[in-house]
C-alpha cells in the first residue's frame, strides 16, 4: 500500500468500504401475530420508518413495558394487600392474590429481628421449620427487605411494608430481566416484549423470591452472548446462591463446548460459576450449617405438592408413592432427559442454540419435579422467548399457564372454604396440572423440533446462527454424529428464504431448499 509521501497533492485514496451493520429483525414482518398486535399502536413497521433516530429505543421501551405489567401485577394484588391476607381464610384465594412474603415476615423471624440462618426459629412461630428454608442470596434478599422495613405499628402495617419492600426490589429485578433479554440477540431486541408482556409472568411476579435468581440468570446469558465466560460463571454462581434451578445451564453448555471444542471457555465458565457460589455460600456454612442445609434437607423431605404430575397420582391412588420414590423417581427422569437431550445435541443437523437447550433442560427439571408453583413460570419465561420467538407458541403456553394460575387458589379456596366449598374441586383442579404440564411440553416439542429441522428455527430464518451462543456462534463443529441424523427435512408448503446457518440471506447455499 503506498505511503501518504508517495500519493500526489490533491489526490486521496478512498477508504476502505466498511460493511454495514445487520439489519435488526422486526417482528411485525416476520410474525403474523406480532403484526395483529401491533395495529393497537399504530400497525407493522413501514418501508419509510425512520429507526434509530429516537430516544425510544427498543430496549428502553422493553423496559418500561416489563415495569408497566409489573404495576399491574400489583394492582391485581390489592385485594389481598388491604384486607385478604389478613382476615378470612379463603379470600386471598377466592381473589387470587396469594403472597408468600408478607405471610413470613413474621413467620421466618423477620419482624423478630432474627437473623436468618444463624437464630433458630420458634416452632410456634414456623410451624416447626426451624430454619429459614431458602438458599443464601434469597435469605440475603429478604433481610434485606426487612431492614428497608418500617418496625412500628402493627404486625399488618408492618407486612404490607415488608411486601411493598420486596415489591419495589423485585421491580428492579424485572427491570434488569427485560433489559438483558433484549440485548441478547443483538437483531431481535423486540423479543424482549415477549417477557415484557407475558401474563403469567405479571401475576406470579410477587408470590415469591424467584425474580432474582431469573434476572441473575438472565444477566449470566448476557454476558454469555458477549463471549465473557468467566462474568458469564460469576453471575451464573450468583443465581444458583439464589435459586437451585440455574446450575443446569452448565449441563447444556458442556456438550455445545464439547461439539465446538471450546472447553476453555467452558472450564472459566464453570469456574466461575464454583467461586461465586462458594464466596456466598461458605461463610454461612462455615458457621451456621444447621440453617445453611436447611434448603436442601427441605427439598429432600417435602412430599409431592401443588402442580405436579406426581399430585395427580397421589391424589388418585390408594397407595401414593413414597416421598424416597418420588425423589429418586425424579432424579432417574431428570439424569434420561439429560442424556436425551446429550444426544439430541450431538445428533442434530446443526449444534443447537444455547438458549434452546437451556429452556429444554430447565423445563426438564420443572415437569419432573414433585412440586410445579405457579412463579416457576417465571423461571422459562425469560429462556422461552430467546428459546422459541414466536408469539403464537408463545401465547399458547401464556394461556395454559393463567389457567393454572386461576385454578391453584381456586382450589385452595376449595380447601379452605369449608362445607362452603367455594372453588375448584380437586379433579377440575387435576384437569388445571394436566393443562399446564400440556402447555410447557407443547414448547418443549417446538424447540425440540426447530432443533431437528433448523429451516423452521425463528432465529436462524433471520440468518442467524446462535446470537446468545457468544464463542458457540459460528464455530465450527469438532465433535458430533451428524452422520446418524436424518438431514434437515423440508416441508413443501413452509415457503422461507433460503439461509445458510449463521450468514445472510442474501446469498443461499448451494444444494439445499427450504
């Protein structure tokens, strides 16, 4: 290249043209659904839309949505904030505003002043727990909550504090949640909508503690996709100090790094992931192990509960299974789904997306599990949108869950109602379980299937490869048995562009038809 001394005067060498960045997805072209929904704000994006050039921003307006339905989620609460949870033993379920945070705030010692996991809990006053029965970081939470918690006038002045607390924590949690969904995938920013709007995620938002560890999670699939490993780990490790539940990603990604050969990256992963944990948890165990193993001697001894397939043969037997079968029942089909979904990825025609295989092994976990809460729906929301983003299927799984989020206090009110037997009874309320086990395996079956057959993936039509994937997108395959799958099959009717896994689609491989 020659020099600036050797170009003559007034004579400039152009610059070297630089390829523009990808076009981002918009989904009212791409989803039939999304463009529907889309006429109560003005209609699909037009040819002459100007983007870009406003402060509203896709992630900005993800993230004012996903507070929005927040808001709302606790106006369907009210009922129960002024008068439900307090007076009458049915009416926080006949209303369908149950919360478990104002319930223990004097139940697991809070409005005592007792320091969870280190001071033992009256039985009169737990019921007979002993200790507070979440992981550390939850614990952490809470008390935190009680500390921001006005310690004066009554105990029922003092609860609606301790939820409106936990209500404003939890609203930075959904905050956090949107925003890291939406800059996942780089070129589709509005799916984040598809948590921002999800139903069931605004009614079970404050039932529980789980919005943290999701936006943990959320924030570990992040910096993932940013190809960070080791920030990747410690937010991974941070999530598992709040909740069981995220470790299993470590699962899907050892056999994508395992296909990619990207163990490096894998073994900082988890490395990670042991630290943060570990930084959290030892301190604890160290020196108040009784109440640190109380989660998980919890979790052991609890019999089959609310939401579960497991409930249904209990309740439908005249001899139940035991507490020890059901857990060892539940490992066994937790440790086939995982070698199930081992093969399914070194089988498939393409390495499947980390985000598919996340939800995949996460809704394993829930469907096998002797307990299936309504806010473990929050748990896949977040994975099911980078998953699967299509509103249809997503919608329809939405559907199933508000139907079980109705018919759990519909059936508690049964309960609790005496010979008034105001609500579900318990088959209708079988008939609830059946209907959202049905939901989230119809998502399982799609993923499933985009896996086997990528031409019908959402993302990857778009030209993607793996956007969430980070080191994984793009990488070439070093171990696999692509050999022993079909080649992806094409249906006839099912009219896309054609597109090369993880490249434009301006320029369609040679051989293959969609």
């Amino acid at each position: 290249m020659p020099s600036a001394e050797m170009t003559p005067p007034g004579v400039y060498e152009p610059e070297p043209e630089r390829s523009a960045p990808p076009e981002p997805v918009r989904p009212t072209r791409e989803d039939e659904v999304a463009a529907a929904g889309s006429e109560l704000v003005g209609g699909p994006i037009g040819r002459y839309a100007l983007l870009g050039t406003s402060w509203w921003t896709p992630v900005r307006i993800v993230a004012l949505v996903a507070i929005g339905m927040f808001a709302l989620g606790l106006v369907q609460k009210a009922p129960c904030y002024h008068s439900a949870w307090f007076f009458g033993a049915s009416s926080q379920y006949t209303k369908a505003c149950y919360s478990d945070i104002p319930h223990l705030y004097q139940g697991r010692g809070f409005a005592d002043h007792l320091v969870p996991y280190f001071d033992r809990l009256p039985d009169d006053l737990s019921g007979g727990m002993g200790y507070l029965e979440y992981p550390v970081l939850t614990g952490v939470f809470m008390q935190v909550a009680s500390w921001l918690t006005p310690h004066s006038g009554g105990i029922q002045h003092q609860e609606q504090w301790y939820w409106f607390v936990n209500a404003a924590m939890l609203m930075v949690c959904t905050a956090v949640l949107a925003v890291c969904v939406a800059r996942t995938h780089r070129r589709r920013p509005w799916d984040g909508l598809l948590v921002a709007l999800a139903p069931a995620a605004a009614l079970t938002a404050t039932i529980n503690w789980d919005l943290l560890a999701v936006a943990l999670t959320a924030a570990a699939m992040l910096m993932w996709a940013r190809s960070r490993p080791i920030a990747f780990g410690i937010l991974l490790g941070l999530a598992t100090a709040a909740k069981l539940y995220p470790v299993l990603l470590l699962g899907p990604l050892l056999v994508l790094c395992w296909r990619a050969g990207r163990w490096r990256e894998f073994v900082q992963a988890a490395a990670g992931t042991a630290g943060a944990w570990l930084v959290v948890n030892l301190p604890v165990m160290l020196f108040a192990f009784p109440g640190w193993s109380k989660f998980y001697s919890f979790s052991h001894d609890r019999g089959v509960d609310f939401g579960s397939f497991w409930l249904i043969w209990s309740q439908n037997s005249d001899h139940p299974p035991s507490t020890d079968f059901v857990n060892t029942a539940a490992t066994v089909l937790v440790v086939l789904c995982s070698i199930g979904i081992a093969v399914l990825t070194f089988t498939a025609p393409r390495r499947p997306r980390f985000a598919q295989l996340a939800f995949l092994i996460v809704a394993v976990f829930i469907l096998t599990n002797k307990v299936y809460s309504p806010q473990y729906v929050l748990w896949l929301v977040p994975l099911a949108a980078l998953a699967r983003p299509k509103w249809r299927d997503f919608l329809i799984w939405q559907a199933c869950e508000v139907a079980y989020f109705l018919g759990i206090w519909m059936y508690l009110a049964y309960t609790t109602s005496g010979d008034a037997h105001k609500g579900l009874p318990t088959h209708g309320y079988q008939w609830a379980i059946a209907l959202h086990l049905l939901g989230t395996l119809y998502l399982c079956a799609v993923v499933v299937r985009d896996i086997l057959m990528p031409e019908r993936d959402v993302v990857r039509r778009s030209g993607d490869d793996d956007p969430s994937g980070g080191v994984l997108d793009g990488a070439e395959d070093v171990f696999a048995f692509t050999a022993l799958a079909r080649p992806p099959r094409h249906a006839a009717p099912y009219e896309v562009p054609q597109v090369e896994w993880g490249r434009p689609e301006a320029a369609p491989p040679q051989g293959r038809s969609l």
